[in-house]
C-alpha cells in the first residue's frame, strides 16, 4: 500500500508536532509507573495518549530516559496480565 502526498504530508506534520511536545522526564515516567503498579485510577480517554507518549520516548531519547519508559510498558503488561486473572 502506497502513501499518497497528502498521507505523507500529514504523517510529517504529525511527526513534526510531536518533535515539538515537551517529552515526560524520568520522574514523571517512575511516577506513572508507580500509578500502574498500584492500580491509581487513570482516565481512560487519558490512556491512549500516554502510551503514545510513553512510546515516543523510548524511541527519541536518552538511553536513561528510554530505560524508564521501557519500564513503564513492562508494569503496563504486568497490570493487563493481572487484570486478565
């Protein structure tokens, strides 16, 4: 499947406006992290743009700061596989 111009166009624009947002610090992802653990009530319309975030620094960041979002998705998989019980 190809992308069109405008695809492309708005995939960069995307990348470009998430380059531009302040990206979680470490003590922010131990924060959630500890919320996820402990199961803190956390919105679910909240919920699909912190995984994006949580995800965006992985990818574009410090390797310390990646680390700490790698976290955060493993505690993530640990409360699913609790919650699925």
């Amino acid at each position: 499947m190809t992308k069109t111009g405008r695809e492309r166009k708005r995939h960069r624009m995307l990348r470009q406006r998430l380059d531009k947002l302040p990206l979680p610090t470490r003590g922010e992802l131990r924060l959630l992290r500890k919320a996820v653990r402990h199961d803190w009530p956390i919105p679910t319309e909240k919920r699909p743009g912190l995984l994006r975030d949580v995800l965006h620094v992985m990818v574009n960041s410090h390797p310390r700061q990646s680390l700490a979002a790698v976290k955060v998705l493993i505690e993530m998989d640990s409360a699913n596989l609790r919650n699925a019980r």
